[in-house]
C-alpha cells in the first residue's frame, strides 16, 4: 500500500518539476536569437528617371483638415457627447491662412533635411527662392520639383477646473498600517468625488498639420507621381483631471494610438524618482546634470517645438514615398548554421550571404537566414525568394511565413 504522505510528496515534486519546465521554456523562449536589424526598405512610390529634386513652393492654405481614419468611420453625433468633455470643445480641425509662414518653412526645412540624409537625388534650390541656383543647371526632364499646400491648427488652452480633493491629517503617533489605510481611504474619496472642489490649474496643447505634396517634372510640369496628403496630430494635458480634454474624446483617443504611440519618453518612472532623490539628497549634483531643466514629455513644449516635430513627422512619412529609408526592426534569426547566424548576428550581413550560397546544402533555417542578410541589406526581392524557399522546406514555421507576408512588395 502507498503510504498517502509519500504520495502527496511525489505529486508535489512532480508539480515543482512542471513549474520549473516551464519557466524554462519561457526563459529560452525570452532569450531567443533575435536582432536589431537597420533594414532598407525601398520607396513605396516608383520614382523613373528623376536623378534632381527642387525644393519648390510651399505655401499655407485653407480648408478642413481630416479627422483620423479611425474616427471618420465611426463619425455620428453621439460621438461629441461626453462628460470629460471641456469648454470649448474641439470636434474639427479648421485651418485658416492667418497661421504664420513659419509652419511651412519648417516642413520645407524638415523635408530637406530627410532627403539629404538617406535619398538617392540631389538636392537643388532648397530655398525655394528663383534666385537658389548655383552651377550649371541640369537637365530639366531629370528635376523634379516638389511643391507642398500646408494647413496648420494649434490650440493652446491654459485654466483651470474644480477637482475634488480629501483632507487626512496625519498623525506622527499613527502606525504605518494606520497611514496607508488613511492615505486609501483619502485617495478612494477623491476619486469617488467627494471632498473639497479646488480650482486646479492644467494646460492642455491640440494641433493638427495637413500636407498636400506635388511632385512634378519641371520639363513639362506633369505629375512624376500622383499628389499625396499626410496629416499628424497632437495632444496633451498637463495638470487638471486627467480624463478631461477639450479635444472630443473619441478624436483625442485616435491621436493617441495612431500618432503618438512611438513617442519615446526621456526617463522611466524609477529614474525620476531617483532624480527627485537627488534633488534633495545632493543639490549641487542634481543641478549640474542639468536635471532641473526641461528635458522629458511631461512639460509642455513651446509652439515652435510643437510644429516642428509635427513637421519632421510629416516630412519623414513623405520622403518614405520617393526614397528608400531604413527602419529597426527585431527579427528571429533562426537555428541554422553556426557561424552564418554569428555573421547575422554581428550585421555582417554580406560575409552571410557569401558563405550561405557557398554551402553545399542549405536547410530551411539556412535559407531563412540567407533571405534575413538579403533583407537587412535592403535586397527585398531577393530576400523574398528565399524565404519562399525555406517556406517550401518547413511549411509549418511561422516565422517563415510572417518573413514571406513582411516582404510583400
């Protein structure tokens, strides 16, 4: 007869062993070989025979600007009606040519500045002036001139709102169990919205920037690819309720996901509580660093900070349309050989591809990590290929199959 107790410690040391099996298929799962390729991607539009870009005319216009696609499929007039909604309310986005130049000669700037890093024209006249020209002048049918109509809305709201509040005195004689327990029950009644409505100041910033791009070939002024609009938003609130907004909710909810998802922020929660620490603890440190300076996205940028980084936004998506760009991604390297998954890993990317194809034979991790170098390298064609080839060996390998989508052209 088995002793229950002997039992009962079997199955425990049975289930410590699951437990354990299965963290580590997490943890190898967490650690699998993937690397941050710099990857080239090709333009999306197919520019022919344009070897000369001029920077032409920008000029601001009038007119409606589109809401996010997420809300025009969406639109009904329920949609404006909401508690957390302030006075005045902002359900459209109406530009007028009353905004200052600046807004354009910033997009123009930004637009020269993506070309110049990573496209494959020359610049000329950036300027946009009659007068920008310098040397011998091309051919005309190799210049393409790039035109742009920009609308702009910025809308800077600073005052307050009543916000409830819940006084706890703190009494020093108190456990630490007793303060926690009063501090919960301070911050329940606050949220429930009872206590004292203290006027509490916020500034709330909302702008919106619509580009119209032309690109036409200066010989005979038709268009090198058809006109395209590009459209970023902003939002944000500093102080005040955070569920406010004088921006329609379900307008500021689309600007969030869809534009503003990969803001990078300058500091992680634990690094401002160790400056605020600091700021206490060694004063003469904390200023020197320059922590006391603005520097993170939770102080409100100046109305020149805002346009031009709506103005690199833009710029950035257009330029992605006529010229091959780069983008970081986190790809898998698969399990095949040694020492081409060391290339990989070391973006040694045509050492890779060069001893790959001198393989004898090449599995379908093999082939995958051929296509990988081809795609990191921006040989998207290519990379395709090969990873339809590995597909044919291992047609069960997800990581194959989403390579094969990703390289869709």
């Amino acid at each position: 007869m088995i002793n229950p107790e002997k039992r009962k410690s079997d199955t425990a040391a049975h289930f410590r062993a699951l437990v354990f099996f299965c963290l580590c298929a997490t943890f190898f799962n967490a650690c699998a070989p993937k690397v941050s390729f710099q990857i080239e991607r090709p333009p999306v539009q197919q520019v022919e025979n344009i070897n000369y870009i001029e920077i032409g005319n920008f000029e601001i216009v009038s007119g409606q600007i589109k809401l996010p696609s997420a809300v025009e499929s969406g639109s009904n007039s329920s949609l404006w009606t909401s508690k957390n909604l302030l006075k005045p309310t902002i359900s459209k986005f109406t530009a007028k040519k009353s905004v200052p130049i600046l807004i354009a000669d910033l997009v123009r700037a930004a637009l020269v500045h993506e070309l110049s890093l990573q496209s494959p024209y020359q610049l000329i006249n950036t300027t946009g002036e009659e007068t920008g020209f310098s040397g011998v002048l091309p051919d005309p049918g190799k210049v393409a001139v790039l035109h742009g109509k920009v609308k702009y809305v910025e809308q800077i709201f600073e005052s307050e709102e009543n916000l409830p509040y819940f006084t706890n005195i703190k009494n020093k004689g108190a456990t630490l169990e007793q303060s926690l327990l009063a501090s919960a029950v301070s911050m329940g009644a606050e949220a429930s919205g009872a206590g004292f409505l203290i006027a509490t100041p916020y500034v709330e910033q909302i702008a919106a920037l619509e580009v119209e791009f032309s690109l036409l070939r200066k010989s005979d002024g038709e268009n090198v690819i058809p006109p395209q609009n590009f459209r970023t938003f902003f939002v944000r609130k500093w102080g005040g309720a955070p569920e406010t907004s004088h921006l329609a909710i379900q307008i500021k909810n689309a600007v969030l996901k869809n534009y503003q998802q990969n803001e990078t922020l300058s500091e992680s929660f634990l690094s401002r509580i160790d400056r605020a620490g600091l700021s206490f603890t060694n004063p003469t440190e904390y200023f020197a660093r320059g922590f006391n300076l603005r520097q993170n996205a939770h102080v409100p940028q100046t109305s020149l900070d805002l346009k031009i980084t709506l103005g690199r936004q833009v710029a950035r998506k257009y330029v992605k349309q006529i010229s091959p760009y780069h983008e970081t991604a986190e790809l898998l390297v698969e399990d095949g050989n040694s020492v081409a998954v060391t290339l990989i890993r070391g973006n040694a990317y045509q050492e890779a591809i060069a001893f790959i194809q001198g393989m004898n034979e090449r599995t379908a991790a093999d082939e995958y990590n051929l296509g990988l170098a081809y795609e990191a390298g921006g040989e998207i064609s290519q990379a395709r290929k090969h990873y339809k080839l590995a597909l044919k060996q291992d047609g069960n390998n997800e990581v194959i199959k989403a390579a094969v989508n990703r390289t869709q052209i």
